[in-house]
C-alpha cells in the first residue's frame, strides 16, 4: 500500500484526490495548504486522516512512501524538493517549475536519489495520444515532414467557466508575479509535451508571446501582464517542421487541443477535446492518393496517476520523469527567450 500525501488543496488537487481514491494499492493519509481551514475542508470532503497548514509539520508527522504537489507554479520546488531530501516518490503539476534552472535542478536531485517521479501532462492520459505515438514511432507514416499544432481555449472572451474578473483561479494565470507564465506555461505546456512525445524532441523553436489588451491592467493584485497566446514555428531533431500556436482568446474552442502529424508515407489526425470524444484518424496506404482518412481504434490506458504508483510499486520509471518535466521547460525556456530576443533559440544538452 502506498502512503501518498497531496500537498497543495486547490481546484486542481481534487481531481488528485478523486484518482488517487481509485487505485486499489494507493492511500491518501494526509494533505496540506497554507490557507488556513482549506487543508482541514479537503481532508473532510475526502475522507483524509490529516490536514496540515505547514509542509515541515507535515514531512515531520507522517510515514509517507510518496507525495503529489499541487501547488500554483511557483510554489512547486519547495514541497518537491523537501520531499526528495526524504527520499519520497514524487508526482507534480505541470509545469515542473517556474523556470528551467529549477527544473533541472529538481530533476538532477529525484535521479542522484533514485526515486520514481512524474509530472501530471494530463493528455497523456488519452488513449488517441498513446496510440499516435506508437503510430509515430512504428514507421508508419514514413519520414516524418510536417506538423501542425493547437492548444485553444476562449474563456478571456467568454463566460464559458464563469467571469474570469471575479474568479481568482483565473486571475492568478494573467499575472506574472503570481507565479504565471502565462498561456505558454498554462496550456502551451501540454502543446509542447503532446508534440514532443508523439513526434520527438526539438531542436530549435522561434517564438512569438502577445498580451492583449483586456480593457482593464489589473484587479486588485492581479496585473494582468502574463501572454495570452503564442505562436511558434519549431524544428525537430528528426528534421520536421513544425507550426504550434495557443491561446485564450479562440471564442467557440472551450478546451481544444490538436495535432496533425505528415510523414511521406501518411498522415495522423489528433483532436482532444474535453467536451467532444478523443478522435484520432490516419490517413495511409490506399487512401494516400485519393486521399481518405480511417478513424483509428484506440484501446484504454492507465492514466498519469496510476501510471505513477504502478511505476513505485514495480520499482521503474514511467513515461514523464522530472527529466522530461525538465526537458518541456527548456522548451518554455527557449520561447520566451526568442521572444524578448526576436529570433530562433538553438536546444543543446541542457534540455536533457
């Protein structure tokens, strides 16, 4: 049985709490915040044997085999690294950090001790992105050429998940001194690790970050200077080009995500999208010269959280180690830098 704690009680830590719940072999014996009551109000709705307001009480107290940090961005090294220094099992939010120093230190520290981490790309719990990365990497669709990527949300421009102006779990992501980076670091993340994986890694990425004008710079403490969307043209190490953009500003695209991936040989078709089915279609064989697309099969997989204790349990390493949280914030590295530069950043072993 493994003794997990979830440290940080927000919106996101629910959905923790609710998976960790339904694995057989899991157990959640405490949690933490530093709200005052919010720790005590999650262990009550869970069924938690302990909430605390303070992590070094918390390592203090409990026997744990693991951790899953769910704190905003900038309050994820911390807890990690306290963890680490206890030799616990490791899952985070994405992304692993605020910046990619951070990340590879965090990574370089959870290798020197051996444990099992993760950080929570919630994509990869789509059986579609599975499968288009097995498609990917059989050879099927040939030399990979060309790709095309989105990440679309619309609620800066819709009240599809309320007033964003009267909702601080929004308002904290257009803000920079709150930790955010914005939509690069909130939802272009999972852009650049969904490409990545199914495609492989970058070589260099030339990128373009916006802030619109809202009508109003800020509410309360919240300035909203963070970008609101990207575009970005990325090579790969394989020699692919590749188109990726976001944004939050996409009326009619409440939670959009897509890949379309173009080898020589054929193509794959990627959408996620939360309030329509997963659907993936290729287009090979036969049906390259008329040209037709066949939806693909796409059997059911572990998600990212039973993914992470079947990994502790068997003693190996799962698919997103902080080695590859650390890679993907090399990659947010590398695009804000060619912002404020204006010109293409070159990846060189840094980005593991």
């Amino acid at each position: 049985m493994i003794k997990l704690a979830i440290i940080g009680t927000g919106e996101m830590a629910n959905a923790h709490a609710s998976e960790f719940q339904k694995i057989p072999e899991c157990t959640i014996t405490a949690c933490s915040d530093i709200v005052p009551g919010r720790a005590k109000e999650f262990a009550d709705k869970y069924g938690i044997p302990s909430a605390y307001e303070n992590n070094e009480r918390l390592f203090a107290n409990e026997d744990l085999d693991a951790v899953s940090v769910v704190t905003p961005d900038m309050y994820h090294m911390q807890p990690v690294m306290m963890a680490l220094e206890k030799n616990l099992h490791v899952m985070c939010e994405k992304p692993l950090a605020s910046n990619s120093n951070d990340a590879h230190k965090m990574a370089d520290t959870a290798r020197k001790k051996g444990v099992i981490t993760a950080v929570n790309f919630s994509y990869r719990n789509s059986p579609a992105t599975q499968m288009a990365a097995e498609i990917a990497a059989s050879g099927e669709l040939g030399r990979i050429i060309h790709v095309e990527g989105s990440y679309l949300q619309c609620w800066l421009a819709s009240k599809c998940w309320g007033d964003w102006k009267e909702n601080p779990a929004l308002l904290w992501r257009l803000s920079t001194k709150h930790g955010s980076l914005g939509t690069l670091g909130d939802i272009g993340v999972h852009l650049l690790d969904l490409t990545s994986f199914v495609v492989g890694e970058f070589k260099s990425i030339d990128c373009k970050l916006k802030t619109f004008n809202k009508g109003i710079d800020s509410i309360g403490e919240y300035v909203f200077d963070a970008n609101d969307s990207l575009i970005a043209n990325v090579e790969f190490n394989n020699g692919a080009l590749g188109v990726l953009h976001s944004s939050r500003w996409t009326v009619g695209r409440e939670n959009t995500i897509t890949l379309r991936v173009y080898g020589d040989k054929g193509s794959i078709d990627l959408i996620l999208d939360r309030p329509e089915p997963d659907t993936l279609r290729i287009c090979k064989g036969d049906n390259v010269d008329i040209p037709s697309w066949e939806q693909v099969v796409c059997p059911p997989v572990p998600n990212m959280y039973q993914r992470f204790i079947t990994a502790i349990l068997e003693g190996k390493q799962g698919q997103t180690s902080f080695d590859t949280g650390a890679r993907i914030q090399s990659y947010i590295a590398g695009a804000i830098e060619s912002d404020a530069a204006n010109e293409p950043v070159v990846f060189g072993n840094n980005s593991i």
